[in-house]
C-alpha cells in the first residue's frame, strides 16, 4: 500500500510492531520516533505478537541504553532511538550489549555532535562515533530505504543475535515526506519470527552469571570468542535482504552499485546525499554510484565485487570531518583496495546539514579530471584551500516544485505536511516534501519544499526552481528575496492585508520585475484577517493550504481530505479548535484574489529593502578557530513580524513599569529625560524630575500582547495597532529617543517594578515564541546583575533563544560590559557552571555566575549534576525554567510534569507526580531556594533574584513558565500563570538558610480544577478519559496539598527558631 509519511513514522512504525519493550528520551531529530511509539502504546495499539508496547521515557539517553540492555538480557525484544550526543551517552552500554551478544537496534537520526557550537542537523558525526563498539551498522538514502532497512535491522539482529546500528541522515531524511510503499503487519509477520528465543536470557530458573571482572590469563581469549558472530553477519544479512526481497520486491545488497556498467569514475558514498548523485548518473554516462548500505562489518570482498572492472578513479565522500586522520570510509575504502591500481581521493560534504545538491555533485564529478584530495564540497574554505568551486546544473527534471516561505509557529510547515499529503493521495503521482527551518521553534523563516512527478523523486536537496511560491508573511519581502527561482508562467501567493490595486505600491521593484519577466500569475489573500475572524491567532495553515490548491487547481478535491487532516491533527485540541479550523478553510477557499499582471509596474521611487545576508557563501576565514561569537548582535536583526504592535497611550500610563518587566522580547523601555522633546511624546514623571516614556522598538516585537494584558491602567496604557498604520511613527520615535540623553539615577528602589524598569536591560530581542514564559526571568537576572554575570546555559529552548549565530540576545553596556554566555552539554550544566565559578575564585573575581536551564535538565538528565553541585557549598545562583516539559524537542514529558497532563511520552497523562525539587534541596539546609511566578507577584519575584544573588551559598530559583505546550492562548501567559497561583497549583515561597522559610503566597482551592481544564494538556484527558483524568488530577491535588503542609510545617519551624 503507497502511502506519504516522513521516515520517523516509517521507521517508529516498524519499530513499534517488532518490539516489547521501548525506552525512550527526546532529542532532535528522534524525537518523533520515541513519541509515535509513546502514542500507540496510549491507544492500545498491539506489535505483530498481539501485545502492546511497553514504552517507557527514562531521564537521560544514559539511562535508555540502561534499560535497553536490562529488557534485552532480560528476554525481552527491545529498541530504542536517538542522535548525537545522546548516542554518545549511550557508548558505555553500548559496547557492554555487543559484548553479551545481545539483539539491540538503535534507530538514529543521524546529527551533527556539538563541538565548536551545536548543530541538531543532519551529518554521520554521531554514528562513526560509535563504529568501535561492536554494533553492526546500516544506512538508509531515503524515507522508502529508512522503512525498509529498519524491517531489516530487526530482522539481522535477531537472526545474528547481535545488535545493530540503523542511521539515516537527520532532518534531510528523518522528516522529508514520501510517497513510500509501506509494509504492512502481514509482511512484517512473514519476515520476522514470531518470538525471540533467548538461550542465555537472566532468569532464575536457568541462573547465569554476566558482566564479570576477568583478569589479563582470560579477558582477551573471552574477547575474541564472538568474533566469529561477525563473520556470520556477512551472510545473514544476505539472506535478510533476499527474503526482503521475495515478501516485498524491493532488492537491496550491502553495497548498491548505480549508473553505467562499464563507468570509469566512481563516486562511493553512504546517505541521503546518494540520491542526488544517484539523478546524475542520468547526466554523465562515464559515472557509476556505490550506495553503502552495511557499514558495520564492512565487507571487502563485497565492495570490490560492486566496482566495475572498468573502474579507473574512486572519489569517496564522507559526511563527517576527522581531525587529526582521514575520514573513516575513506579509510575502509583505501583499505579494501590496497592492492589494486586504482587512484582514490576523498573529501567531506554536508557536515551540519549542509546543502547537497547537483550542484556540489557536479563539482564533485567534474573533481575526477582534477583529483584534488581531502577537499571539501559545499563551502569557500579560503583557509585549507582545498574547497572545490561549485558549479550550477539543472537537471530539467519532470517535476512541479512549490516554496512556501512561513514564519516559525504560523503553520506553514504543517501547511505544507498537508499539500503533501493531499497531493500524495491524489492519483498515482510520487510527492516529496523537506521543511528548512532554523534552532528556533517559531519566529524565524521556515521554507517548505515540496515536489510533485509522475516518477519516483530522488532529489533530497532544496528547490532551487518553483512552479509556485507562497509568501505567508509579507514581512519577508523586504528582507529576502522570495522569487529567486521562479520559472516562467509561475505563480506566486502573497499572504498580505494589501488589495490587488494596492499591490504594486508596496513591492520593492525587485519582486515586480521579476513578477513582469516570468510573466507570473499573482493572488493575494489575507489569511490573518481570517484567522483572527475564526478565533485561531496566528495559525494561517488551513487558509493558505485553500489558497494554494485554489489558485494553482493542482488538486480540485481537496476539502474532504483537509477536512479530515483537520480533525485528526487537532482533535486534542478541542471540538472548538476544530470547527473554526474547517470554518477558516472554507473562508480561505472564497478569499483568493487574482492580481492582473497589468496592476504591477516599476515605480521611480523603489520601496526601502534590506535583505538578509546570505551566510551559506560565508567563507571560512569569516569565522573564529573556537566558535567564539561576538554578543549584542540581535539588535541588528529587526524582523519585522508583528502583525500588530503596542501603541503607548501617555494620559493614562501609571509609570509602574509592569510592561517593561513583562516584555518576553525586552522591546519596550521606559526612557526618563530631565528636559522635554518636542517632537516625541513625554509626559511629566511621576516622584522624579524629569519626563517619561514607553518605547516600543517596533521590528524588535512579536506582536504578543502581553504588555497590554499585564497594563493596570483604566483603558490600557498600551494598546496593540495594526503594524503597518504605526510601524513607521514607532520606527522614528525609537530613533529619535536613542539620542536622548538619558537620566541615569532616580530614587526610586531597584527592588520594585517602578524603580527596575530604569535599569539596563541586557537581554533584548530573543528569538524565542511570542509571549515566552522564560525569557522575562532571563532579562529580569540582567537587569538587576547583567554587567557583571557570566552563564552557563543548558542546552534547551534558552541555549536555542539565547545562542544562535548569529543573533546574540545579551547585550553590552556604554563601558562594553555586559553577561558573558556559554554553553556546554544538555547533561553537565551545573557540574559546567562549577567549573566557571572555581576559576573565577582562582581570579578573585567579583561576577556573579548564573547556571540557567529548563526542567528537563534540572529534573531530569542533569539532576545528578545539579544535586552535587547544591551539595558542594559553591557560590553559584542557579535559575531553572520550569514549563513543565521538554518544551524545545516539542513538549515531551519530564520529572516536572504533573500527574495528569497528557503530553508528548505520556499520552495517557502522565501517571507520577511532579518531583518537588525545591523541598529536596532545603534538605541540605545551606542551599537558598525561592520559587516564583513573575505573572503572579512581580515584587516578590525581584525579591527572591535579589536575594539568591547575595546569598553566599548555592541558590536554586525555581521560576514557573507558561508555554505553548500548555495549550493556552498565550497573549494571556501572565494571566494564566497569575491563575496558577490563585489555584494553589504553583506555590511562592522563599528559604534562606539564615532566616528561615517563608511561603508568600499559595494555598490550594476551588479553583485548582477550572484552572487545570483551562490548558489543553489537562482537559484533552478530561475529554477523552474522564474517570482516568479525575484520578490522576486528585492524585496531583493531593501531592501539592502535602506539599503545602510540609511549607507550613517549615513557616512555624522557621519562625519558632526567629523567636528563640
């Protein structure tokens, strides 16, 4: 049955119904895989034994090959999956489950390993990492090869009882969608054995003993007695792929040879970059393809068996960089061919995602007249040298290729996911569709790709052409150049509030030439007028998939499908959320608006354009031997994207400077100047000398809201406007104001909201979602310490938000002062943060060490770590931001979500409750800990930073985050975390180990339920399974009940030790 997914369905698929037992933990690029496990096991679904899957999510990677090993010597079929650095985790386990001839499989999305900075896309840094542990290894090209070769993988292991290593390339493969042959629970049956029979599982009625001490007269002779296992490897897996082969059709071999049989040059590579030169064999007749397939034992007889005879010239391209030698395939494919005639070079492609596409691989190829050696492809290496110039090639495949440029969380990539999937189903035709996107989950530009052919698509590299282009934030066309590729009689789709006869007027002249020479078919809709009119913010997905199909008819019968796409994806989210989302697509159906070409004309005066450099042809000379990146650069992105922006209302601001505070963005100040301008509007400052402002920095805002929402002012002081009515005012205003001279010094005190909003804001503009619940703690710690705070930061949403080239959040003073940053791993923060501050005490330096991370580390992976660090004494201030959930690998379960929530790994709800970490903490009795909810009680808030920093001893601020995962609407984040204290369900309080426990506000109540059915995390279980939601939702009151008679228990100790 052909069916379109990406290769982390397929693949979690396979794994789902050929396993027992599933440890799993998140991270990007896997993470889809552990939680399409998760979910099927949640909804009872049964593998090819008729169980269900037991999945199971640990606290660290570590902790997954942990328990893989244990399931799997306990008789038990297990797998798991996972990338980079947590493979890396898993090394120690790894070794020790080959050891025991155990039939692990590891299904890896393979990812860039953190070195220099980190990278969550695509290379086989990871993998090669791992080639000496004993596990057999097997690549996949493709969403097809990644179903096929998991089937495979299974299938190997269990027959060679040995583990194997399945990796595709993260991202270009992991989350393309294809239309794929899928293989069903039938074919599976037929090609694996119904039950795994251990012959030395851990059992006490067959006791063994494993994992002994041996010393040097046994440990090498026991070392080598499973070598021979290898051996058989080489032929088992043949005869995988010949069952393979006669259950599905589909013929794979270890190495598959591509191309004309009697080529000269050979190129061998592993991956999904095969598929790109797999298209040009079609264009050069002299050229053949090794495909490897089986890595891991790498079988020389069998390569030397795929060359052709006719062969003169191998290149072999790896996909990782090894400092200090040669890459590893290079390595194996030198080694197989030692004692032959043929010249063979090598070079490095793709590291960190990079592009690979025809044009590298016609540099590549054209390399073979040359035979540059140890070169690089895909880069300007103007330093080594070695760099092949690229080379632009068209194909001129049969192919309909669509961009859709969307901002991050405005549903165009699940658009796009959409149109392929629709367009998949239509007919016979082949689709493929690969979304580009940055670290950030929303905010920035995401380009979708998406292909339409008659004939299977082998091209896993951006569209570089387009039939169509939909532009889904208007904002772009300033700042990118969107029509680049447009082919003739294209068409293009503007998502904007501009009318057809408005169009031309707002274009820069670039657009409209290009529009006028490719003699383009234009329509315009305004799919966030629609949205807003349907209740759904910012989500434009339905609209603009209507849109699309509408004005190219590329599919005429779409709705039902749509309909149904709607109602599968969105029913967590409620009844609600999904009538609007049907009443949106019809709307979208009706909206399109045809532009006549004739509306378009050059205009004398060009619209002011500042586009976007382009860092892909950056050379490497650009770039620091460290990774080092200069701070305070995010000022200069100004992006634009706000569709509405906060206009100031200076008759009935109060001056509290709540807004200020509660910016997630830092785009708004409050300026204090001694004299008044004239030509920008002040009005008299309240308890001070002077005249005061609100200003906005209108490109640097999200549109959010949230300042209006926290305003107290009767009519709001700060009022959300259309951006493009007040854009250009706001823009001139900011301008104007940044050369005023600034009154510095006020009385009022930096321990409140009126007296803060003065200080320097060092954390500015952070990529992070609009209305983020972190952000305003990380900025409120720079107000308050920010020239003298040095960070380390745990990999997560902060690191993401915080660290991403080239824009640098944390900003420097007038003196150049201002929070150094860093960071190490997700898994070693606190023990990181240790070692800055004990150099610092070697320097006799007076800065102020901050470790800031998300639950998932504190809670979680890095709980060991933290712990120790508490325990240790040191003088560190340490910052967790709990949203209750792995919010940057996409909401995902941690030890800090409550009882109840149904989220990403525990489907169900989640049956434990929150681990109190605070309470653990105080037990050290030299630890200050202070939870707060800045939406709640501001004051106490500034309070407790100020006084952890001043405490010379550890001190955990624990700091209560809203987030989108919590399916709220998130323009009402202060609310809702303002309500979370109402109900008791987040409770304030500060320890300080001298003074005693305070507990300033909390008490649960009525209220704890509504406030619990108001977030989707909550009320999808309560709708879905209400005895089981009522159960766990009392199991979660009555653990935060015992935890507020353990706070009132400590207030009285706390207090009869104030009397004595």
């Amino acid at each position: 049955m052909k069916t379109t997914v990406d290769a982390t369905s397929a693949v979690g698929n396979v794994a789902y119904y050929l396993s027992e037992i599933i440890p799993i933990y998140p991270i990007t690029p896997s993470s889809p895989m552990a939680e399409y496990s998760s979910k099927s096991s949640a909804e009872g679904k049964t593998n090819i034994f008729g169980e269900k899957v037991t999945t199971i999510e640990m606290q660290s990677e570590a902790g997954v090959a942990g328990t893989l090993h244990g399931a799997l010597l306990g008789g038990a079929l297990s797998c798991t999956f996972t990338s980079s650095q947590g493979l890396l985790l898993m090394i120690p386990n790894m070794y020790k489950i080959a050891g025991e001839c155990l039939p692990a499989v590891i299904h890896v999305a393979a990812r860039s390993v953190a070195s220099h900075a980190l990278s969550i896309f695509g290379d086989h840094s990871d993998v090669m990492s791992v080639r000496m542990t004993g596990f057999n290894m097997l690549c996949s090209s493709s969403v097809q090869e990644a179903q096929d070769m998991a089937m495979i993988s299974h299938m190997l292991a269990h027959s060679c009882s040995l583990p194997v290593l399945h990796f595709f390339d993260g991202f270009r493969t992991s989350h393309e969608y294809q239309k794929i042959e899928a293989l069903s629970e039938e074919q599976m049956k037929a090609l694996f054995p119904l039950k795994w029979p251990p012959q030395s599982a851990l059992t006490s009625f067959k006791p063994l003993q494993f994992g002994t001490a041996q010393n040097p007269d046994v440990f090498f002779q026991n070392r080598e007695a499973r070598e021979p296992l290898y051996d058989n490897v080489l032929s088992s897996i043949d005869d995988c792929f010949k069952k393979f082969k006669q259950v599905t059709g589909r013929k794979y071999s270890k190495f598959d040879y591509f191309g004309n049989k009697n080529a000269e040059n050979i190129v061998v590579m592993m991956g999904s970059g095969s598929e790109a030169m797999l298209e040009m064999t079609q264009k050069h007749k002299n050229l053949g393809l090794v495909r490897v397939h089986l890595y891991r034992p790498f079988d020389e007889e069998a390569f030397r068996a795929a060359i052709p005879k006719s062969a003169k010239k191998i290149i072999v391209l790896d996909r990782t960089r090894e400092s200090g030698a040669r890459e590893p395939l290079y390595l194996d494919v030198k080694n197989a061919l030692a004692s032959s005639s043929l010249q063979i070079i090598g070079g490095v492609y793709g590291i960190g995602g990079k592009e690979f596409s025809p044009t590298e691989a016609e540099a590549v190829i054209v390399n073979f007249e040359n035979m540059i050696d140890d070169f690089s492809v895909g880069i300007v290496d103007d330093v080594k040298g070695k760099s092949l110039p690229l080379i632009p090639v068209s194909l001129g495949l049969k192919q309909t290729e669509i961009k859709i440029f969307g901002l991050g969380s405005d549903g165009s990539v699940s658009a796009s996911k959409t149109i392929t999937k629709i367009l998949g189903s239509s007919g016979d035709r082949y689709v493929q569709g690969y979304f580009e996107y940055d670290s950030k989950k929303s905010g920035s530009m995401t380009v979708s790709h998406l292909r339409i052919s008659d004939k299977p698509i082998h091209s896993t590299y951006l569209c570089h052409e387009a039939d169509v282009i939909m532009i889904n934030n208007f904002s772009f066309v300033h700042r990118y150049d969107c029509l680049d590729g447009l082919k003739k009689g294209g068409t293009v789709i503007f998502n904007t509030v501009f009318e057809p006869d408005e169009l031309s007027q707002i274009l820069p002249n670039l657009y409209k030439q290009k529009l006028i020479d490719c003699k383009a078919k234009i329509y315009v809709i305004n799919g966030h007028k629609i949205a807003n009119q349907c209740s759904l913010k910012e989500k434009i997905n339905v609209i603009m998939t209507s849109a699309l199909f509408m004005a190219t008819r590329l599919c005429t019968d779409y709705e039902k499908q749509l309909f149904e796409e709607i109602e599968t994806h969105l029913a967590r989210k409620g009844v609600n959320v999904v009538e609007n989302n049907i009443q949106a697509a019809k709307m979208g159906k009706k909206s399109v608006k045809n532009v006549p070409l004739s509306l378009i004309s050059i205009s004398e005066n060009d619209v002011k354009t500042k586009f976007a450099e382009n860092y892909n042809e950056k050379p490497v000379s650009d770039f620091s031997k460290d990774g080092s990146v200069q701070t305070d650069t995010a000022k200069f992105e100004k992006r634009g994207i706000a569709e509405k922006i906060p206009e100031w209302q200076p008759s009935k601001c109060l001056q509290c400077g709540q807004c200020v505070l509660a910016c997630p963005h830092g785009a708004i100040k409050a300026v204090l100047v001694k004299e008044q301008p004239k030509d920008v509007p002040f009005v008299k400052a309240y308890g001070v000398d002077g005249y005061y402002r609100i200003q906005i920095s209108p490109e640097d805002c999200t549109g959010c809201g949230l300042c209006q929402e926290i305003c107290p002012a009767l009519g709001k002081a700060l009022i959300l406007k259309e951006a493009k009515k007040v854009l250009e005012t706001e823009k001139s205003n900011l301008e104007k104001v940044e050369k005023l001279k600034k009154l510095t010094k006020t009385p009022f005190s930096k321990a409140t909201t009126k007296g803060l909003q003065f200080e320097k804001n060092y954390f500015s503009f952070p990529g992070a979602c609009a209305g983020c619940g972190e952000t305003p703690y990380i900025k409120l710690a720079s107000m308050l310490f920010g020239n003298k705070m040095v960070i380390a930061n745990a990999t997560g949403c902060s690191s993401i938000y915080g660290g991403s080239y080239p824009s640098c959040p944390f900003a420097k003073d007038d003196n150049g002062r201002g929070p150094a940053w860093a960071n190490s791993l997700f898994e070693d923060n606190a023990e990181f943060g240790l070692g800055i501050k004990l150099a610092k005490q070697k320097q006799n330096s007076s800065e102020s060490v901050w470790i800031i991370g998300g639950d998932g580390w504190a809670y979680d992976i890095g709980f060991g770590g933290l712990d120790h660090v508490l325990a240790s004494g040191a003088n560190v201030n340490i910052l967790v931001l709990d949203n209750e959930c792995y919010a940057n690998t996409g909401g995902q379960a941690s030890k800090a979500t409550p009882a109840g929530a149904a989220v990403k790994l525990a489907d169900g709800g989640k049956e434990t409750c929150k681990k109190n970490l605070g309470l653990m903490a105080m037990t050290y009795g030299n630890v200050y800990v202070a939870s707060v909810a800045l939406g709640a009680d501001m004051n106490q808030c500034i309070k407790a930073f100020r006084e952890a920093e001043a405490y010379n001893g550890p001190s955990l601020i624990i700091a209560y985050c809203t987030c989108v995962n919590h399916g709220f609407e998130m323009s009402k984040s202060l609310t809702e975390m303002r309500k979370a204290v109402e109900a008791g369900y987040v409770m304030l309080y500060r320890y300080h180990p001298k003074e005693g426990f305070t507990l300033d506000r909390g008490e649960i109540n009525n209220k704890f339920l509504p406030f619990l059915l108001g977030e989707r995390r909550y009320a999808y279980l309560n709708e879905r399974e209400s005895e089981r939601a009522k159960k766990l939702f009392k199991k979660s009151k009555e653990k935060i009940n015992e935890n507020y008679i353990s706070y009132k228990s400590l207030e009285r100790t706390s207090g009869k030790n104030k009397g004595d």
